[in-house]
C-alpha cells in the first residue's frame, strides 16, 4: 500500500535573514509541494520594496516560467496597460502569485496552464505571506479567483463581491477583481457578446469616463473593470470604503 506524502510547507525553506532578497533567494531552492518538479524554476514576486500596493495572482504562466519574472506574459502585459491607463507606474507596485511554480498539462507541443490544487496552494502560501509582511502594502489586489479565495477564504466569490474593499490583517484593504488572463479569454465578437458597461463609484470622478453607459465588447468592459479597480487605488484611505465597481 502506498503512503501518501507527507505535505509540506514553504516555511520549511524559510532563510535566517528575513528580506526579501534572501526569501527570493531561499525560494529557489523550494521543494514543499511537487511543482518544482515540473516548473522550470521558482517565480518569486517582483517590484518596489515598499510598494502601497500589491497585486496577487494565482500562479505564473509559460512566460514566467522560463525568465523567471512574474507578470511578463501577455496577461501581464494587459495588467501594465490597465495601470498606465489608470496613472499608475508598474514599478512603484510589487506583483506576484500565490503559486510560485508553474503548473501545467502538456497538449501537443504546448504546456497549459492548469490550476493549483489546494494542498499546493496551503504549501507555498508562506512565501506569499513572508513578501506582504516584508512590503507592508496599504492594499492587496487580488487577481482572480484563486488569489481571492486564497486570502478571502473559499467562500469569496469575485463575480459577486469585486471591487469591494475589505478590511484585512494582512493589509489595511484587500480588493479582488478579474484576473488579466480571464480578460484575453473574453469573447471579442462585437455581434454576441456586447453588454453595458455600468460602473458605479459614489466618488466624484467616474473611473469609467466615457464607457459609462455605452454598449461595448465584453472583452474592453472587463478592461475598463480592471483599470477602474486600477484607479482607484492610489486615493487616500477614508475614500477606499466609499468605492464600489459592479
């Protein structure tokens, strides 16, 4: 009879020295959970060491993978526009995963993404932990449902509760909203599948600009949902609870 494995804890790997160039550096070498196996190497966080903000998604992609930095493939590139177009210097944020490692499934030549269970998820959440507690950010974007339930528990649900601030001991204010990649697998067929775009701010200035109220391609709402969230984070703290995007 096989034994089942004995789950480990990235807090097994955990360096002496507590930055997080040393975390980055002790990650490498994490074996907690069975995805370094397949993972061509451990994708750390990345950013400003004091950033206000940090963003969370679930695990890095075959981009990632292979250079080692997160965010960098196309989903990546689609978060660095929404914050352009929100005013926001990517490099004044830190972005990261949950996940450390990529998991995926191999079809024909290509490797896809597959999603992390719970037990690697439970495995590599003290790295996620040991990089908010080192950065101290005033906000925790969560990108997608993996990250938000991550940090929200399992009973959050993105759909129903995005661009709500919430109250945490991980940071004075998590938000959750769509991830990227969800956004680049949007339908684009301005004949099935426009909507309108309704975004609600009880704040002054209308995060929507001119998409409010008209019809759009479901794909460019969801762009706009993200830069909305985009934009409203480098307003000052008392505003955040007066800020919902629906």
């Amino acid at each position: 009879m096989t034994k089942p494995k004995a789950e480990g804890s990235a807090a097994d790997f955990f360096p002496e020295r507590k930055t997080l160039p040393a975390f980055r550096n002790a990650a490498a070498d994490c074996k907690a959970c069975d995805l370094w196996e397949r993972g061509t190497q451990t994708v750390f966080g990345e950013g400003a060491r004091r950033a206000e903000v940090v963003f969370v998604g679930e695990q890095p992609g075959n981009e990632e993978d292979l250079t080692g930095k997160p965010f960098v493939g196309p989903a990546g590139r689609l978060l660095g526009e929404a914050l352009a177009e929100a005013g926001i210097d990517r490099a004044q944020t830190y972005v990261t995963n949950v996940v450390k490692h990529f998991k995926w499934e191999p079809r024909g030549k290509r490797r896809i993404h597959k999603k992390p269970n719970a037990r690697e998820i439970t495995a590599c959440r003290p790295w996620l932990e040991a990089e908010i507690a080192l950065v101290k950010p005033k906000v925790i974007v969560c990108l997608g449902a993996t990250a938000a339930q991550a940090l929200l528990g399992p009973k959050f649900r993105v759909s129903k509760q995005r661009g709500e601030f919430i109250e945490s001991t991980l940071a004075p204010y998590i938000v959750a909203t769509v991830h990227p990649s969800s956004i680049l697998r949007a339908p684009d067929d301005e004949n099935s599948s426009h909507r309108k775009a309704t975004v609600h701010r009880r704040s002054e200035t209308d995060c929507a600009h001119s998409f409010k109220d008209q019809i759009i391609p479901q794909k460019r709402f969801n762009t706009v949902r993200l830069t909305c969230i985009c934009e409203s984070l480098p307003r000052p703290l008392p505003e955040f609870a007066d800020a919902q995007v629906v």
